[in-house]
C-alpha cells in the first residue's frame, strides 16, 4: 500500500489543464491523451508509467513544448504553452527543458566535448567559454577521460552521461527523459538514474522520466500511472524536496564508470 503523501507548499513549476492528444491516422482518431488535469511541484521527481501505447512519450513531448496538445493547456514556469508562437516555444524549450532521450541522440561527428557543447553554438555563447562549460559538466559527470571520444567510441552508458550532460548545458530547471535506460544493462541505467536523482535532491531540479520499469521508477518522488491516455493512478511515494529522499554522493555517482 503506497503511503499517499501531498505537498501544498511548492509551488507547481508544470500545471496541465484537461489535456487532449489526438492524432488523424487516415479517416481514424486516436487518441492519445483524454483529459489530463495534474500539478507537478518544483523539485519533484515524477516517473510517468503505463503499457506502451498509453501516451507516456506524448505526454512528455506536450509538456517539454515538443508538440501541442489538441485541447486544453499547459502552464511550465508560468508559460501557457498554446500560447507560445513557434519561436517562443524554441525559446522556452532551449532555456527551461534539458531532454534526455532512449537513443542519446549525439551527433556522431562531434566529440563527448562538443556534443555537450553544442546548445552554446545555438546560444552564440564563445568557443572558450562553452567548452570549459562542458568539460565541468562531462568532470562532474566522470567523463573528464572521454572528452576527445566520439560516440561510437563510448559505451551506452557512457553516451547516456554525455546526453545528460548537453541536457544540463543551459542549467535548466527540468529535466525530460523518455526511457533513458531503456538502451541500457540494468547496472548501467541504475547509475544513470542515480545521476538524475542527484539532480533532483541537490540542484532541486524537477525530474519527468518515463519509464516501464519499475525499477527506474523507484528513483521517483511520485509515479503518474497512465493507461488509454488518462491517469489511472497518481502514486505519491515521498514529498518533493523531502530529506528523506534518496541522496547520492558525486562519489558514488561517478564510481561505476562502465
Ligand atoms: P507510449 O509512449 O506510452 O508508448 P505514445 O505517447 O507514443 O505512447 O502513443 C500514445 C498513442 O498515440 C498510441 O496509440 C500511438 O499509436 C498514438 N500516436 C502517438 N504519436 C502518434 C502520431 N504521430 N501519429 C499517430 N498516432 C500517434
Ligand atoms: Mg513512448
């Protein structure tokens, strides 16, 4: 029996407001999200978990400013999204979301270096000045010996920590991840989610994973359980920010390099 804990004192940094996805597949609708309403506080730690198909990745597309929903709205740090023009959106996504993805999504030409480099091209920030930004986030990260490695020269763990990393480049406050161990052995995820545990008790960043493994899903403060597109169960394990969330040391972050 979960322990049903609820934090009125944070304020909400994602506010979802009955949100709907449909898609046109031909003459046929499907819909993906049917009516979402939830809150998620500053700092949290949230797993989105459901069967495949349940609209876990829409979900977290809408509410990284990805996609736009077909009804309702999305308020993210005080942006009412629907009513972002494309620009704005680019803008609010570059500043305030970091993405972490199942497949990494590194540019296979780049060095670890300068794939987490590459947000401060966009940004027009100097050479200098975003490579020392990135080689402190690839050190702080265990990666301080991989800089020069290319992505096919990593293991996937280790291209999961350079993802991360870029993902952390504009120092944003959330942090999206669509099944990002799911590339990875179980030994290898686990380090990787510590990693955004960390980010969530120390930096009090909020943390969205999806994910349908229960075992990722125990690094979360609270599980969102979606099924046909509603949430069938809103689990709160541990109030955001608690001290009594997990807490891992840099340490032990960077011990398991693999
Ligand atoms: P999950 O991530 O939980 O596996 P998704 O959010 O990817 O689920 O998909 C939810 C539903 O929406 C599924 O039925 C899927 O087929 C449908 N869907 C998602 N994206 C599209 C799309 N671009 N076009 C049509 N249908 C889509
Ligand atoms: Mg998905």
């Amino acid at each position: 029996m979960a322990i049903e804990l609820r934090s009125n004192d944070t304020p909400a940094i994602i506010t979802g407001y009955n949100l709907e996805k449909h898609f046109q597949l031909g003459d046929q609708w499907v819909t993906a999200l049917a009516g979402l309403q939830f809150s998620i506080p500053r700092g949290q730690f949230v797993a989105i978990m459901g069967p495949s198909g349940s609209g876990k990745s829409t979900l977290l597309y809408i509410l990284g400013g990805l996609d736009r929903p077909s009804a309702g709205d999305v308020v993210v740090a005080g942006r009412p999204l629907t009513r972002l023009t494309g620009e704005e959106l680019a803008e609010f996504r570059r500043l305030t979301i970091g993405f972490v993805f199942q497949a990494f999504h590194l540019v296979p030409t780049l060095s670890a270096l300068e794939n987490v480099a590459l947000p401060g091209v966009f940004a027009a920030i100097p050479r200098e000045l975003r490579e020392q930004r990135a080689f402190r986030l690839l050190k702080a990260l265990g990666m301080a010996d991989r800089l020069e490695h290319r992505p096919a020269q990593l293991s996937g763990g280790q291209q999961q920590r350079v993802a991360i990393a870029r993902a952390l480049f504009n120092d944003p406050p959330i942090i999206m991840a669509d099944e990002p161990t799911g590339a990875l052995d179980s030994k290898t995820g686990q380090t990787v989610m510590r990693m955004l545990r960390y980010l969530c008790s120390r930096q009090n960043k909020t943390v969205l994973v999806v994910t349908h493994d229960p075992v990722v899903a125990s690094y979360a403060d609270r599980i969102i359980h979606l099924r046909d597109g509603q949430i069938i169960r809103d689990e709160w394990r541990r109030l955001a920010g608690s001290r009594r969330a997990r807490q891992t040391e840099p340490q032990e972050v960077n011990r398991d390099v693999s």
